[in-house]
C-alpha cells in the first residue's frame, strides 16, 4: 500500500487516520477512501420505505402514501402506459446537501475520481440484485463532450464493472432544468442500439440521481419492449 | 482535445486519427506568425488578453477561435505539462501527487491525467489547451481627469503613497505595513492614477469576496470614468476588459500576463498564505516587467525579517487616520476555560469581563477558537441578556447578524476568527477567549486587536485576551503593537493625549 497516495480524504483532503487495533493488523482492512466526518455526512436510505422506488416514508406526509407505494409511484403505476416497466428502485443515499455538493463536484465539475466514494457501497447492493446486465443512463454526445464522461458510467467503472452501453440519448435541455410534468410528458429521449440478446436478461439501469423517476421508467420501457426480462435501477440519491 | 500538427500549425484531430495526441503530449506548440491582413474578432481580443481561459469559457465557436490561431492571434498553451516525469498544472501550478487524478476521457479516447487542485475554475486535463491573446492589446481611451477624489490623506499615508507611486512606476515591489485603520486604500489612489495615465493595466486583489464588494463601489467613485471588472466567483464582470481590475486572489488564475502592477491586499490572510496555487497566480498574472505593491496589517515573521534587515523595500504606517494610538492588549488569566466550559461555566474574570460591558451598553466582540466551544458559551451568557449571539463562517445568517451589530441591535456578539478581519464596529471592545489556541497566530491577533477604537469619536476601546497559558504569539502580537504605537509617536503621527 502506497501510504503517502491513500491518507488523504477524496472529498476533503483531510488526512484519514487510520484504526490502529487489532482487526486492522490481522484482516486485510480495504483502503479507506473519504474521511469518517465525510462518510458520516452521507445519509442510508433506512426504514420503510416505497416498495419501488425505495423513497423513506418517515420524512413525509401521510397524505403522499397509498399503501406501500409513495405518491408518484402510485400514479406511474396507475397509468397503464407505465405500468410494471421499472420494477424497483435501490438508492444508496439520502440526496441531502452534503450529497448534492458531492454530485456537483464530480458531475458538472468533473472531478471524476470522486466515483470512487460510492464503489463499495455500490459493490454491495450489486451483489444483492445480481443483475445479468449493466446499463448506465446515457448521455447524449453533446453532453458527454462537454463533460468528458458519463457519471453513470463512471460509478459503474470505478467499482468493477463493465458497462454496457445500450441506450442513447437525444440531444435535449437538461434535465434538471425541466419541471416534473414536462420530464414525465417528454417524448421518449432514449434509443435502443441492438447489439445483444436481452431476452430474458435481468437488466439495472444506473444512473446518479433519482428525482421523479422519469428517466429512469423511459429507459425501462425501452428494454423490457426489447425484451428484458426485469428492469431494476440503482442511484447514489434519491 | 487532440490535435495533429500540419505545416507547423496545430490543425484539431479526430480521437480515431492515429496521429492526432493530446495537447500535452505534443512536444512543442508551434505559433503561427501574425497575419496582419487578418480581420481579427474584437470580442475575442477584449475576453482574451492577459487571460488564459478553456475553451468552455468562450462564447465562441471553436473553428472562430482555431482561425484566429492559425493567423498568429490566439496561443494554445498545454493545460498540464511536464517537468521530467512529474506533471505540472499550468494554470495553478499544482505539482503534488495528492491533487491529480485520471479519467477515460471521452475528449480524447484516452486516460487523462486532470487537476483536482483548480478543477473549480473549470477543469484542466491533458487534452485541454489554455487559450490566450496574441494579438494587439485594446486601445483604452483616457478621460481628462483619471482621479475625482478629493480627499487628503494623513502624513502616514502620504509617505507610502509617494512610495507605491514610485515603485508602480519603476516596476518595483514593495510592502505597505499599515495598522488596521491607517486607511489603506486612499494610499493607493495616486499610485492606480499614475499608472492609469500611463496607459498600464492595474489589478487589486484581496482573498475576499466581501472586500472585492466593498472596495468596487469606492474605486468607482473615486475613478468614475474609467471601466472597473470586479470579478469573484459567479460575478457577472467575468468577460469584461477593464484597465483596472479588483479581483479575489482566485479569479487571477485565469489571467496570465496580464498586469503592469498588481496590488495584493492582505497577504497574511488565509487562504493565500496556505494555498500556493494563489501565489503562483499572483505570480503568472503580472507581466513579467511589472510592478508588485503588497498590502498587509500583520506581516509573518519571515517578511518582517526581511523588512528590518533591508531585504525588503517596505513603508509603515504606524498610526490610524485619526491620531489615536492602538489600543494594546491586556494578558488575563483564565484557568483551564474549556473544563468550565464543559460544566457550564465560564471563568469568572471571562463573566466579570462581559457583563461590566453588558451593564455599561458598550458593545463588545468575544473571539473563541471553536465553534462548539462557543456553541457552549452561548446559552450561559444569554441568561445575562438574551440577545446575545454568536456568529461563524458556515452560519446562515452571518450577514444579518454582523449587520445588526453594526446597528446596535445586537450588544455582544460571540464569534470564531471569522470576524478578525474586514469588519469595521464604531466603538466596542474586544475579548479573546482561549488566546493561547494555536488558531490565534500573531497576525490573527494584531486584527483581532484592531478591531477596537476604529472611530474618531471613539479611538479607544479595551482588548484583552483571556489566556491558559501565554503563547509566543500573544507576546509577538502585543510587541508588534507597541512597537507600531511607539513609531507613530517618534514620527510625529499620534497626538498626545490631553
């Protein structure tokens, strides 16, 4: 281990003291990446929650509940253009402020080592879904340009994995400067390029932010119409 | 972006050509030579000289700024070079390991190495090219009278007013050491005037956006006719060509030869002395026969060497605008105050202290080390008056609060080194709890002091710092004081007290 490469907090620069005892001696302990200030800033996603999109229900009203759904699922579910497209949801974490400067940083700004923060706790949720393929959210080229890589894929990549490139998008306003009926109103942004089997395919599409869940259900209508067996998706936020 | 190099000019090259590379990874950037015929774009020539900027912050079309490259009137600089094998960030000059990372580039196809250390100005990476200005420099058109202000200024600043002339006219360096209240910025408006009528392009810079804010609106009035940038972070100045410029430290890295003189304002403040990518800017934005006229209340240790041992041209301004001495701080014991703390308790001098000021209306400022610790503090003084509050750099309404203060709506006002400089309260006094923290350095100190007696009606004010143990710092900081008071006296610039 390279000491003077990993004491450093990624999002800080703080150094990390390490745990002296005696797990650390006897086990090959893996590299602490961000500092435990940092990493006690980010929130878990616990408790119960919606049964697709895994949002909390202990931060809401009552009133945005209908059973074991939220709201908005609710309504994506009652419509039976959406229905049953997006099977579930998983987030990692509570898109608090911390977070959202987080995701600045590595997305518009590119800082894209920040990838890295998330790795193992993707890891984990990945091993749990075990899905056979898979699928970053695209961007469009314009965008990826201007960015110099796609966020998605780069959380993929940094943990291990092997993105599979399947979508495309259409060049088109950013998403974050649209309301939630015009991204759920939006004509499919997405394309299919065909180069693999999906049949029977469990599919997770992987993205950074979960919002409305708009982009998330085009592209799960997308694939399962190509015929994937299962669409689930995976965030950093939600 | 990659690139190809034809007939000794660098043409942009597809990720597929085999022969295109990444700017860095090309040996040397051929210049095309000037085409005097060409019909070059005003806009561009106004973003871009004395800049060094990416791609992303013109708003132009590549290919318009390709073929004023290829005519001789735009450079392409690499964004990270080399020195041996260890890459280098050209913009802030970052060399350390810790603050370069890589990434597939979807630019270039490749792995590229980019600069964390800067990367909030926009990042930098090995395709990235640093566009700059080639051309000729724009005319600026004089007015009549450069300077309308009127004012006189004290024989203090008269001396170091002369001298920052002198010195931005011979392209010199040179400190002003001005007390915290000697009027800093009036000692400058002769040295901007000089080097305005002579046709030089002048920049100050101070590590702060607030200052950036409060000198603007004063240096407009003072030169009304002439074009002002001020520039920070979202400003909207940024594409603005101005022959004076007032900037925070940070916007210089995206200048690069820019300035006949710069002033640096503050340089003992953070962040300048901890981060060196400002130096370095400071550094790569001045032309490279320019002047340098530092600005400081507190210089380190090092520079104050330098200045006594002849090193370093320098002037002092050892007195305030009004005469007054500085009020010298008062060393108090206060036992071991975080335990009392910790018991919700404050040592009973600390107590005795804020409520004579509480009982007699006069305001004060309570310096702590920590946020938590003066979280603490909080709720036991509240109970003397339910009014008091505390202030620090994350906190919210922090604007508010100072400006109560200000107002008098607020009669003590607890707060972190947030407040040690830049904030002007008429008449308090000043405490510092916990002096012997390392966080209060001998220039954290002397501000801190300088809070105190800044009006003319009010030049006297108490500081005292309450201490467990007297620090080196504490004892520098009181020596600087009285060492400036007793220059002012043999000067002939304090008036004895009657």
């Amino acid at each position: 281990m390279d000491f003077s490469m990993q004491n450093r907090c990624l999002n800080c620069y703080e150094f990390i003291l390490p745990n002296i005892g005696w797990r650390a001696i006897f086990s090959v302990e893996k590299e602490q990446l961000i500092c435990q200030t940092c990493e006690g800033k980010l929130e878990r996603i616990e408790g119960e929650q919606c049964r697709i999109c895994s949002r909390p229900f202990q931060n809401i009203d009552e009133k945005f509940r209908r059973g074991d759904l939220c709201h908005d699922c609710f309504r994506w579910e009652e419509d039976p253009e959406w229905h049953g497209y997006l099977e579930r949801n998983y987030s990692l974490f509570l898109y608090n402020d911390f977070l959202k400067e987080i995701i600045a940083k590595f997305k518009f700004r590119g800082d894209y080592v920040l990838a890295k923060i998330f790795s193992e706790f993707l890891k984990k949720r990945l091993t749990e879904i075990t899905p056979d393929i898979f699928v970053p959210i695209p961007l469009s080229k314009e965008r990826l340009y201007e960015r110099g890589f796609n966020q998605a894929s780069a959380i993929l990549l940094e943990a291990g994995y092997q993105p599979n490139h399947l979508l495309s998008r259409i060049h088109s306003e950013k998403q974050s400067k649209k309301s939630r009926s015009e991204r759920i109103h939006l004509p499919q942004v997405f394309q299919f390029l065909p180069d693999i089997q999906l049949a029977g395919k469990k599919v997770v599409l992987v993205d950074d932010i979960y919002t409305t869940g708009s982009t998330l259900r085009h592209a799960a209508k997308l694939l399962k119409e190509a015929g994937a067996a299962s669409v689930q998706s995976l965030t950093l936020a939600r | 972006m990659r690139f190809v190099i034809k007939n000794n000019v660098l043409i942009p090259g597809s990720n597929t050509d085999g022969n295109s590379l990444p700017i860095s990874d090309i040996p040397s950037i051929p210049q095309p030579p000037q085409n005097p015929n060409f019909p070059y774009n005003n806009d561009l020539q106004l973003l871009l000289t004395g800049k060094q900027l990416l791609l992303e912050d013109i708003p132009i079309a590549f290919q318009e700024v390709q073929s004023h490259y290829e005519n001789g009137y735009i450079t392409y600089r690499k964004g990270i070079h080399y020195e041996g094998k260890k890459p280098v960030c050209t913009r802030c000059g970052n060399k350390d390991p810790h603050h370069f990372a890589s990434y597939p580039c979807s630019r270039c196809g490749e792995t590229c190495l980019y600069c964390r250390r800067c990367i909030m100005m926009g990042r930098i990476s090995e395709c990235t090219p640093l566009i700059g200005w080639n051309g000729p420099v724009p005319d600026t058109i004089l007015p009549s009278k450069i300077k309308q202000w009127q004012g006189t200024l004290s024989e203090g600043q008269q001396v170091a007013s002369d001298h920052v002339t002198t010195a931005i006219q011979q392209n010199q360096e040179h400190l002003v050491w001005a007390v915290c209240g000697a009027g800093k910025t009036e000692v400058l408006f002769a040295g901007i005037e000089a080097a305005l009528a002579a046709k030089k392009r002048i920049c100050i810079a101070t590590p702060r956006t607030d200052v950036v804010l409060e000198l603007t609106p004063r240096l407009k009035a003072a030169f009304p006719e002439i074009k002002v940038a001020s520039l920070y972070g979202g400003s909207e100045d940024r594409h603005l060509y101005a022959p004076l410029t007032i900037a925070t430290t940070h916007q210089l890295l995206r200048f690069y030869h820019a300035f006949d003189a710069i002033i640096l304002d503050e340089v003992d403040a953070f962040p300048y002395t901890v981060e060196e990518s400002l130096q370095y800017a400071a550094v790569q934005a001045r032309k490279p026969n320019s002047a340098m006229i530092y600005l400081t209340a507190t210089p380190n240790q090092k520079w104050q060497r330098e200045c006594w041992t002849g090193k370093r041209a320098f002037t002092t301004i050892p007195a305030r605008f009004h005469r007054h001495p500085l009020p010298v701080p008062k060393f108090e014991w206060c036992g071991n105050w975080q335990k009392q703390l910790q018991k919700s308790k404050l040592p009973p001098n600390v107590l005795r202290w804020i409520t004579a000021r509480i009982q007699s209306n006069k305001q004060a400022l309570v310096f702590f080390p920590h946020i938590p610790l003066m979280e603490k503090a909080l709720p036991i003084l509240r109970q003397l008056d339910p009014t008091i509050e505390s202030v620090h750099a994350e906190d919210p309404n922090r604007k508010e609060k100072v400006q109560q203060m200000r107002s008098k709506g607020i009669p003590l006002l607890l707060t972190t080194t947030i407040l040690e400089r830049g904030v002007t309260f008429p008449n308090i006094d000043v405490a510092v709890v916990g002096a012997e923290d390392a966080i209060f350095t001998e220039s954290a100190l002397v501000q801190i002091a300088g809070r105190a007696g800044r009006s003319k009606d009010h030049p006297d004010g108490v500081v005292t710092y309450f201490h467990y143990g007297k620090t080196e710092e504490m004892v520098k900081a009181r020596k600087q004081i009285v060492l400036m008071n007793r220059e002012g006296i043999k000067r002939g610039l304090l008036d004895d007290k009657k």
